[in-house]
C-alpha cells in the first residue's frame, strides 16, 4: 500500500513529519517505559518480524502496492506503540536498504499505515472487548486496514489540488479521490478480511506456542 | 563518517527534486547524476528502472488515456513524473551501494543497536521463512487447497513470532551476559516497586569491580560515553 517517492507533494510530506516525529517521540518514550532496558533487543527483533511479514507486495494499479502489512497482527500481539515504532523502523529500513516506499513518502506511510491503521485496529480491539476471538481478532484488522487504505486514497486523491502548472497539469500524484477511493479502498476490503483472518489463525498458533513453551 | 555524510546528501538531494519540476531540468538532473555515477550507471539504472517500472507505467497510461479521451495535453505530465521518480529511484540506489546505515547510524547508539540487530534478524528471519516455504513445498507435491495454503501461511508467520519471543528474550540475555545493562538499576527498580529498603550498592561494587577486572565499561560509563 505504500507511497513511492515523487508522488507526494513537500506540503503533504512535510506536513505528515510533523505530526509524526512527535508522535514517534511519544512511542519511544513510552516503549522505554514499558519495556525497560529489553527495549532495544525486542524493538529490533519486532522490527525484523514486521520487515519479514512486510516482504510480499503486490502492485496496484493507481500507483500503490499492496501486501499483508502485519500491522493489526503486531498492535493485537504486542501493543500500538511498540508495533507502530517497529512498522515505522520497517518502513525506514525498506527505503533504506530496497528502495522500496521512499523516504519523503515515509511519514505519510508511517502516519497513516502505522498509527492511524495501528490505533484503528487497537480501538476496535477494546471496543470488542478484547480477547483472541474470531470476531474480536478479524475486526480490528480488518478495520485498520480499511482505516489505513482510505487515509492513503485521501492523501493521494488530495496531491492534484496541491500542485499545477500554469497549463493546468498536476504536479505529483494526477488522480482525485473520485480515482483513488475506489482503486485503493476496494481491493483492500478484501486484502483487509485475508489479513484479519490470518492474524486470527497466527495469534491462535502464537498463544498455543507460548502456552506450550 | 562518509556514510552519513552521503546519507544527508541523498536526503537533501530527495527533497530537493521534490520542488523541481520542468521536465528539461530533471532531464539535465538525471544525465548529471548518470555521469557522476560512472561505470556503475547502467547496474543502478536497472535497479531503479525495475523498482519503479510498474507504478510509473500504470500512473503514466491510465493518465494519457483519461488525458486523450477528455482531449487534454498529457507530455508535460508523463515526462515529469516519470523523470523526477526514476531519478529519485537512481539517487536512492546509489546511495543503497555506498551507505552502510549501522555506521551512518554511529552517533545515536541505540539506533544503531537497533538497526545492527534488526539487520541481523531480517537475515535470520528471511533464511527461516524461506525453509518454511521450501519445507511446504517439499510436503506438497500437488498445488494444495487454499485453506490448507493459508494455514500453512499462518503456522509460519506465528512460528517466526514464537521465535522473534524467545530472540528477542536471547539477545537480551546475551546483552546482559556482556554488560550492556546496568543490573543493579533492576535491583533496585524492584526494591523501589516492593518498598524495599535495601539497595545494591555492594554487588553494584562488585560488579563495576568485575567489569574493570574485565576491561569491559559499566553501564554508567557507557551512558556518559553515549552523551
């Protein structure tokens, strides 16, 4: 689902990183209280799993891609803040080491994919009254997933009132929401309930290897 | 040093193009960048041509034929796109070759434990998930159905979490073992928690004793050397 580079206007980008390296602050803070000085072994391990999990993509037409992000499975097994630190490290390393997503594109990605997605499907997890139920698992993932992909439309459908050329012709991303909303949300409807549906199945498997450890 | 200095380049560099426009300009950009890389070009460019083939030609053709049936110029745009991405896309590969990020990460050393760690469990996790698939493989000599896909799909991602538990709780513990954290602030987080009155002090002695002994820093003097 994420964005490459040179589709996303500075003002959208530059925007998305303020409200996110406060928030990036705030994760760290709280992971380091939480965690204490396991923090930094078990945010690297958390980050290699969301890498790992992250690594199938499948390209969309609309200029995006889409893939099993792991996100609502890494908020259900471990918290919203440390998965939104280990999925925003993931998607720094993507760009860093694959060249894949894009270092402008990374606060957008991150705002959206990690927090907003991960706070969805963290809300609805409450909001069901928690637990490892069918229900209560498919939900909230699939819920942030949705969540997320409809940010992504909105921030790409926005790019051509960001930017034209005095002949009119966009600058970045060409496409209105009328566009995106479609050719993202949609095909994520479904990718949203696959991937509810194997968080369910991994976190029945997780809890039984942990109960059996 | 070199590597962050290269990273911070690349950075700016990305930015940068980001306000950049005419298409003659990314033009001229991306036959200097190509220069500059020299006898690499051609490998890199084939990176970032396959990294960024398939967005840009699917942006680019639903683009011109909206733009032809509605009658509207399209060039401007196509060159424009496709110029500024493909020349990001070759900056950031280029940079990819000459940037090791666990040394352009050296001034910030829990971000560089973290990427050296992370790095060292992608391989661990990739080389994992890719014997779980040729395991599955092996074990299916016809295309099996797509629940027994899936649930294979699911036994693996929830194997490598098991094991991402018992990593994370090894690293720690190998950590420890070379000194990495301060034991008796533990020691006395547990006495703060259940209102004990002792303190550490005397295995805190014993155990600076026992890193100088060893030549190894305490954890005190490597959060003063972090600073």
């Amino acid at each position: 689902m994420h964005i490459p580079d040179g589709l996303i206007a500075p003002q959208a980008y530059l925007a998305a990183a303020a409200l996110v390296v406060p928030c990036w602050a705030f994760a760290v803070r709280r992971v380091s209280r939480a965690l204490d000085e396991r923090t930094i072994p078990r945010l690297a391990v958390l980050t290699a799993l969301a890498f790992v999990l992250s690594t199938i993509m499948v390209p969309l037409p609309g200029g995006t891609s889409a893939h099993l992000s792991g996100m609502g499975l890494l908020v259900l097994a471990f918290g919203l803040w440390p998965a939104f630190l280990a999925f925003s490290t993931v998607l720094a390393l993507q760009a860093l080491l694959l060249g894949a997503g894009g270092i402008t594109a990374l606060p957008v990605n991150a705002l959206i994919m990690g927090l907003i997605g991960g706070g969805v499907v963290a809300g609805a997890h409450s909001l069901v009254g928690g637990g490892r139920s069918a229900w209560a698992t498919v939900i909230p993932v699939w819920l942030g997933v949705v969540a997320a992909s409809l940010g992504m439309a909105l921030v790409l459908g926005l790019q051509p009132l960001l930017g034209r050329d005095e002949t009119g012709q966009p600058l970045f991303f060409p496409f209105g929401p009328e566009v995106t909303l479609p050719v993202i949300v949609l095909p994520h409807l479904v990718l949203g309930a696959l991937e509810g549906f194997l968080a369910w199945v991994v976190l029945g498997r997780f809890d039984f290897c942990r109960a059996t450890a | 040093m070199k590597d962050r200095i290269v990273l911070i380049f690349w950075l700016a560099a990305v930015v940068a193009i980001t306000f950049v426009h005419e298409p003659v300009v990314l033009a001229a950009l991306l036959l200097i960048v190509l220069i500059s890389i020299g006898r690499s070009a051609p490998g890199i460019a084939r990176r970032a041509l396959a990294a960024v083939a398939l967005v840009n030609l699917t942006v680019s053709i639903a683009f011109v034929l909206s733009a032809w049936l509605a009658g509207d110029a399209w060039l401007q745009f196509v060159l424009r796109l496709n110029l500024r991405v493909f020349l990001l896309a070759l900056l950031t590969f280029w940079m990819i070759r000459h940037v090791d990020l666990a040394r352009a990460a050296a001034p910030w050393p829990s971000l560089q434990f973290i990427v050296v760690l992370a790095l060292g469990q992608i391989r661990t996790f990739s080389a994992l998930l890719a014997d779980y698939r040729m395991a599955f493989a092996s074990r299916s000599p016809t295309r099996p159905p797509l629940r027994v896909r899936f649930d294979g799909a699911g036994r693996q991602a929830a194997a490598m979490m098991e094991k991402a538990e018992s990593q994370a709780e090894d690293l720690t513990q190998g950590m420890r073992a070379r000194g990495f954290f301060d034991d008796c602030q533990d020691a006395r987080d547990y006495n703060r928690k259940n209102n004990r009155e002792e303190n550490c002090e005397d295995s805190r002695k014993d155990n600076c004793e026992d890193n100088r002994e060893h030549n190894w820093p305490d954890a005190n003097d490597r959060s003063r050397l972090n600073d």
